[in-house]
C-alpha cells in the first residue's frame, strides 16, 4: 500500500496550491501495470516490447500483471481504457490540450504540468515513423507521446466532423450516445475516445468501438431515450407558435439515427404518449404510404426569412395615433406569422419562397376598446389624401380556406393590418346555475377549457385545432368540435356576441337561427369569417363537467362493418350517444399505432390482435 505524504490544513495554508499538490501526488499513485503498456502498444499499433522497453527506460515504474503474462486478449473498449490510464504518464511529453484533458487541474488551466511543447515537424509525425529514424530496437518514450498526440488529434477531427454531419442532417442537440454511433457506424472507433466536443453528460450506456480481439462486431450504443434526456430541460416547454409549420417551435419531428437504425424522434415531452421513445415503426410507415426513400441526413437547410415590403410610412402614423405604440408589431417575423394559413403558405416559408403578399403591420390589441379604435382610425383614414388601409383579425391562423389571406396589390392596392386578437382572452363571468359565461373572443379552446373547468363547467367545443383556435375564430367560421354529437356546433353554443364596427358596438341576440347564411335575423352571419365586424367576446352555453370521461376503442373486420356500426350510434338518443365517435381506416390506425410506439397504452396481446387486423 502506497500512501502520500501527511499534510495539515490550517489559516496560513495556501488552500490552492495544497490542493493541486495533493492531486499530482495522487496522480503519481496510480498504480500500472505491464498489461497498460500492452494495452497502448496495441491502440498506437506500435510493438508491446519496445513500448515496454521505452517506459522503463524513462524511469516509469510499472509492476508485473498476471493478465499479461496469460495472454489475455483485450476487447477495445478494454484496450482503450486501460491505455488512457497509461497515458497519464505521458502527459509531460502531450500537448498542453491532452494533458490537460487527460488530468484536469483543480482549479482551472492554471496549474498546468510542465511539459517539452513537440515541435511542428514532431507533431506531424506517427509513432511508427519515429521509431523508423531510430534503432528499431530502441523505441524511446517522446516517440510513444507523439504516436499517442497524432492518434487523439485525428480522434478530435473525426469527432467534429461526425457531429458536422449530423447538425446538417437535422440532430440539432449532439449528445455523447449520438457520436459514438455515428463513429461505429462510419467504423471510426478510435475516435470514440475523445473528440473536443463539449456534449451533454452522458447518461446512456455506450459500447466499446472497432472490432474486438475475437473479430467480432461491437454492440451498438443503447438508445439515447428516456434516460438521456432527464436533467437537460426536456420538461421544459416553448410555448411560442411554429413559424414554417403547424404547432409549437419546441415541439417537430426530427429524424435521427438510434441504435443503428433510422428513427422518429419528437422533440418534446409537450404530449404524454410522444417523445419518451424513438419511434422506428413511424419511420417505416412514412417510408411505406410516401413510397419516397428517405434518408435521415436530407432535411431542408435553414435559411433566412423572406423579406417583407418595408412598412408605409403613413400607415405607422396612422396606428400609432389609434393606439399605443407597443401594440404594433413591424418585424418580418410577425407578419409572416400573422399571414399564414394554408398548407401551401407553410410549404412557401419552408422552402423561402414566400411571393404571397403578407400584411404590412400587425396590431396586438389587449381591449375591446383598442379593437374599436383601430377599426375607427381604418375608416377615418379613407378620406384622408394619404387613403385608409384595411384590417383583417386573424385568432390562432389555424384556417385552412384562405379567408384571412391579403389580397393581390393589383386587387386592393391598400396596406392591410393584421388585428391579433388573442389579448383579449379573459373568461368575463360564469354563471354555472343558468349555464351561461361571458368571454373573450381572443381565448384560445385549450385555455378556455381549462378555465372553465375550475368552475365546474365546459362547453364541449373542441376541435382539432383548439390549442391554437380561439373563440372569435369558431364563432367567425362555424367551427365544429369532436364532441358536436353531445354538445352541438359552435352557433348552437351561443346566446349573444359582442362586435366591433368602425361605426361602433354591436350586441346582438344569437335568434336561434342554425345556418351561417341566414344573415338577417343573426349576429353569427353578421361577422361570417370577420368581414363585416370584429368579434370581441360572447356569452356562450355551457354544462357540467362530465362525472366520468372513458375512452374506448373498437377494431372492426372491414370498412362496411364499421360504417354499419356507426349508423346504429347515430340512432341513440343524445342522452347516451358518445360525446366523439370516429372511424378511422387502417392507414389511420396505423399511423397511431405508430407514433403511440412504446407508450404502453396497449397491451401485446391487444397490440398483436391489431396488428392482424390493419394487414
């Protein structure tokens, strides 16, 4: 037992210098063995004796092994340890990066070891090149330091260039497990051993790299979810809008490999059942219903936003005038925002080509009274010499019919301002005994229902795009949600709206009228798709909370027997007709089997049973 020298800790000590001395003698501790010089002398590809030989005669002491002596063959990932541990002797005669990296100082890159910096000619030379100038037999230790440095600075570049590759292929958050199996992939196990990149910590399991002594193929890296992603904000969500495509920023499918294989990964945790596993039967069903090869590393390459028409300078006076100064958006971002709707919108900022014009302000309004006075200020201004502009609301741009879209400057040459309503998302008062609640129309379906809730009571609109969609939206276009069998349609909800006009309020009572062109007797056909008015808040119908919400699903033998099904639910009385009831073909079902994958939701029984079916 090899014990370091007794030290005492008092006020005058210089706790820095303690420290670090404590830490060499340590180091100076390590205990190796002839089995380590092997294990370098194999990983530099450098003869095991002169190796040897060239560390007793600089003085190293390293005792006997066993191991050694029985011929043990190491695995690389055996071989690769034990010769770093060698290394530490060497890291006088490293490179001050290696050395450093090898033994971290205490306290920063300050107590550097001393070491002979190589020379430029020194450095560019292999191990076995060296010994070549020498007596064969006489390998000295400088020579087996400037093998190691070559060996660990072409580790480095094959590490930077692996995580090149993969940032362009669309891995935006490099991690240890993802350059490891991209090394072992591109056979470049070496350079699983230090690559220079600072990666998250690593709490994946990684194999060892290259082939093993017995020639046999290395185990892949185990997959990088769930564990990898505890401790580095994976809970944490973004919840700002997507630009180039429908959802939230955080929240896309990325296309990564795992474990060898090409893989769905979603990059959130934003919905219970996605994002914990990678999902390889997504990636086979795009590949199947595309008919498209597809290939992790061919993504659209991020490009700069399309430009947008600076702003007329009158129109700035104009808004700024009506409104405080901070409720008006200019910025590119906002106005292409504000501007897209469509599939073909999102395809068009994808790929910057967005030609379609785009509104030329947008104003964030946080009143009623706000709203009015731009409305106000956009028929004021149609007199003026300098002309009037017009003023689109747009809620959650979840519309899909291009009713919001600005039209052509050939069409209507005046500037268009974007009226974002979501300010106004307030619930006004819920009164649960007559079921009724006064609300904003800027409030979007997700947050309107949880509000609701915490007064007991819901209105049972929810449609597809209820995270976005907001109440002014569904009462503007007629919107429908999942559960109209129990709860009926958006104009079946409401008993009064609240619309903003240039010439002022209305408030005017719904008439029970069912159908959007019924325009005379309803403040519904009044503001259809916004065009006569504003949405500013309605009072809307609303019910208890259900005592009790299940969820159910049915695998039918064919199309014809499913529809047949559904004809008899449709024929229960209300009371006890299914709130939603959906009939999804096998390439529906099979979609969601595949993004469910590794959920748990089913069991493999269940799983098997359907998978029998969707053939």
């Amino acid at each position: 037992v090899r014990l370091g020298a007794t030290r005492v800790l008092d006020a005058s000590s210089d706790l820095r210098a303690l420290l670090s001395q404590v830490q060499a003698e340590l180091v100076g501790l390590t205990a190796l063995s002839t089995l380590h010089a092997r294990a370098l002398a194999e990983v530099l590809e450098l003869p095991a004796g002169d190796v040897l030989q060239a560390t007793r005669s600089a003085g190293l002491r390293l005792r006997p092994s066993r191991l050694d002596g029985w011929g043990v063959k190491l695995s690389e990932a055996q071989r690769w340890a034990l010769a770093l541990q060698m290394a530490i002797l060497l890291r006088d005669q490293l490179p001050q990066q290696w050395a450093l990296w090898l033994v971290e100082p205490v306290f920063g890159r300050t107590s550097a070891p001393s070491q002979r910096p190589l020379s430029d000619d020194e450095s560019q030379k292999s191990g076995p090149e060296v010994a070549a100038e020498k007596d064969p037999g006489a390998l000295d230790i400088a020579a087996v330091a400037r093998a190691l440095a070559a060996m660990l600075e072409a580790a480095e570049e094959a590490g930077h260039n692996a995580a090149k590759q993969m940032r362009e292929g669309g891995i935006t958050a490099v991690s240890e497990e993802h350059l490891a199996q991209q090394l072992l992939d591109t056979q470049d196990a070496a350079a699983a051993s230090h690559t220079g990149y600072d990666a998250p910590p690593s709490s994946g399991a990684a194999g060892g790299g290259g082939a093993t002594a017995d020639g046999a193929k290395p185990r892949t890296v185990e997959p990088i979810w769930p564990a990898a992603a505890q401790g580095r904000g994976a809970e944490r969500r973004v919840d700002t809008e997507a630009l180039d495509r429908w959802g939230f920023s955080d929240t896309r499918f990325a296309a990564q490999w795992v474990d060898g294989k090409p893989a769905v990964q979603v990059t959130s945790k934003r919905y219970s059942a996605l994002g914990g596993q990678p999902l390889y039967q997504l990636w086979a069903f795009f590949q199947r219903e595309l008919a498209v090869s597809m290939n992790v590393r061919d993504t659209l390459p991020e490009q700069p936003l399309p430009e947008v028409p600076q702003e007329p300078e009158d129109l700035r006076k104009q808004l700024e005038a009506a409104v405080p100064a901070e409720r008006v958006v200019w910025d590119a971002e906002a106005r292409l925002r504000a501007g897209t709707h469509g599939l073909a919108d999102i395809w068009r900022l994808r790929t910057r080509e967005a030609d379609r014009r785009m509104p030329d302000a947008v104003v964030q309004p946080s009143s009623e009274g706000e709203v009015l006075a731009v409305l106000q200020a956009a028929a004021a201004a149609a007199g003026e010499e300098a002309g009037g502009f017009a003023v689109i609301p747009v809620g959650g741009r979840t519309n899909v019919t291009s009713a919001t879209q600005c039209p052509g400057r050939a069409e209507d040459p005046r500037p268009f301002v974007a009226l974002d309503m979501r300010g106004l998302s307030k619930v006004l008062w819920v009164n649960a005994e007559d079921g009724v609640a006064h609300i904003e129309a800027g409030i979007t379906g997700v947050a309107l229902k949880k509000a609701l809730a915490k007064h007991g009571v819901t209105m049972g609109m929810e449609p597809d795009s209820m995270e976005f969609s907001t109440l002014g939206g569904w009462i503007a276009t007629r919107a429908s949600g999942m559960k109209r069998a129990r709860y009926g349609n958006i104009e079946e909800m409401i008993v009064e709206t609240r619309v903003a006009t240039p010439t002022g309020l209305l408030w005017q009572r719904n008439g029970g009228a069912t159908s959007s062109s019924s325009c005379p007797g309803t403040a519904f056909g009044r503001v259809s798709a916004g065009c006569l008015g504003v949405v500013t808040s309605a009072v809307v119908r609303v019910k208890p909370l259900p005592e009790v919400v299940e969820y159910q699903s049915v695998v039918f033998q064919d199309w014809a027997a499913g529809a047949a099904w559904m004809r008899e639910v449709a024929r229960l009385p209300a009371a006890v007709r299914p709130a939603s009831c959906r009939l999804m073909d096998s390439k529906q079902l099979g979609l969601s089997r595949a993004i469910r994958e590794g959920s748990g939701g089913h069991g493999p029984v269940r799983a098997a049973l359907q998978g029998i079916a969707l053939r």
